[in-house]
C-alpha cells in the first residue's frame, strides 16, 4: 500500500508540474505585455494623451478610447464600445526615439462626458505593447452637443454595390458627414476612408469620394497583401493627417493621423449585383494569373 501511494503521489507530482507548465506557457502565449497607462489633460479644444516611450523600435502607437460616463458595475466596466481614434508616429531624432514623448490632442470628444483611453506600440523587434486603461477624464471642452455623431451616418436606403468581377465598390446613395464638428474644417481637413480586415490586420484605405454613384476600385486601392484572401469590409471613417517639417533637412513625415468614429456598414447594405446581400460582407480580390500573378523572378546570367 506504501508503494502504491508513493507511485501516485509521484505521478501527482508530475502531473501538477506538467498543468502548471501548461498553464505557464498559455498564459505567457495569450497575456498581453503591458507598460504604465498614458497621462491625460483637459486642454482648451479637448483631452490630451501624453505616453512616453523607452523603446528606441516603436514604429508607431495606436490610441484608443472608451466613453464610460454610465458605468455598468463597480469595476470601472462600460458596455461602450472601444474606439480606435488615431496614430502617433515617433519624431526621429538622431534615428532614436529613446525617451520620446508622443501626444495626441482628441478634440472629437463630447464636453461633459467621461473617457478613459489606452495605447497600443508597436515595434518589429517586439510587436506589439499595451499600456494599461487611464484613470477616467471628463471632458471641459469638446463638441458640445450630446447630440452630435462623431462618424459618417448611413441611411438605411444607402447600398454599397459589390461587383466580385471588376473589383469595385459602387456607392449607391447618400452618406452623411458626422456633426457637431465645423463642417468647412471637417470637410477641408478630413478625408473619408474604407476600413478592411483580412485574416491577419484591419487597414485603413483613404478613397477620393464616398458621394452617390463614386465607384471605388478596390484593385488600385488594396495592397498586394490584401489579394488571395478573404477581406472583411468593415465600414468608413473620416481621416486626417498632420504633417511636421524637419527643419535641416525640410523633409515632411507624418506626425499623426487622426480618425473619426466608425462607421460600420450594415450587413444587409453590403450587396452584390443582383441585390442579394454579400455574405458576411465578404470581399475576395484574386489576382489576374493565381497567387503569384505576373512572374518577374530575376534570372542571374552570370
């Protein structure tokens, strides 16, 4: 019996070591890598999100928002969805950005309403980094109206007309430009844009119009990357990009882009040529000869 019990107590051993590793190894897989939580400030036009950054291989950080003025519990959890309102890019200084402080201003939130926002970095050395929630902010400035629509509105008489042959998007109706934003400065300084997920990562395509009867040809619009694979089309949001000017050299990079809400485009207004709603809104680009389209591998005559 004292054989016996030793045996199991072994193999219990074992087997504890084993699920805890299991555990171990899934939980290091599936948790995110976190750093401390940006700061943010009310400002004269909104909220400003302040992070510094110790990782000289940031290529850019995503900033994201949530509205939790009517929380759900006491856990600080909000049934509001998560926006994803913009991209900071890193000033390159010396080809290092070490100790760099990226901010981003949100002028499109609501005065007297309560936000709390985190950041997403990315690097290639590391992928990609969370920060933590925000402690919550309440707007003094912003669009003042609770009334106004931080996204592009879509009537429900509005289709968007697949054609799997030509590859295009035909908008058939009218879109309405979001509100309680100046409509010269939205207009001026926004650009409308098509958001598509493949099955790797959901990209931002800005287009020309978005008008009734503007037809979007995804063929010149989409990356090679976006061919020979399924793509969900996920809906529109305006887009803005500010500039900054290295002095010495006067060469423009990109400092930031700004995004409105999104705009999902319903399910049943995504439809094909006869009519017939596109399943899962579905788009699938093949290019012209198969996977590898036109071959112009190099032959070496040497």
């Amino acid at each position: 019996m004292e054989k016996k019990a030793f045996r199991i107590g072994i193999f219990s051993g074992i087997m504890a070591v084993f699920l805890f590793s299991l555990i171990s190894c899934t939980f290091e897989i599936t948790e995110k890598k976190r750093i401390a939580d940006p700061d943010v400030t009310n400002t004269s036009k909104g909220i400003t999100v302040t992070l510094k950054n110790s990782n000289s291989d940031t290529l850019h950080i995503n900033i994201f928002r949530q509205d939790v003025t009517n929380l759900i519990n006491d856990n600080g959890t909000s049934d509001e969805p998560v926006i994803n309102i913009g991209i900071v890019f890193p000033y390159m200084k010396g080809n290092s950005t070490n100790n760099t402080t990226f901010v981003y201003e949100d002028t499109n939130v609501i005065k007297n309403r309560k936000y709390r926002y985190c950041a997403r970095l990315y690097s290639e050395v590391d992928g990609y980094t969370y920060t933590n929630w925000t402690s919550t902010i309440k707007a003094d400035n912003g669009i003042v109206s609770n009334t106004s629509r931080i996204s592009y509105g879509i009537p429900q008489t509005t289709k968007f007309i697949y054609d799997k042959n030509a590859k295009t998007i035909t908008i058939s109706g009218d879109i309405v430009n979001p509100t309680g934003m100046d409509e010269g400065d939205f207009e001026e300084n926004f650009k409308p844009a098509l958001v598509f997920a493949s099955e790797k990562e959901t990209r931002v395509f800005e287009v020309e119009s978005i008008e009734d009867e503007a037809v979007i040809y995804l063929g010149s619009l989409l990356p090679l990357e976006f061919y020979n694979t399924n793509l969900t089309f996920l809906g529109i949001i305006g887009q803005k990009v500010e500039n900054y000017t290295i002095l010495k050299t006067k060469e423009t990079k990109i400092q930031r882009i700004i995004w409105t809400e999104l705009s999902l485009v319903p399910q049943e207004a995504f439809i094909d040529k006869k009519g017939e709603a596109v399943t899962g809104k579905k788009v699938f680009l093949e290019s012209e000869y198969g996977q590898s389209g036109y071959d112009y591998t190099f032959y070496n005559y040497n």
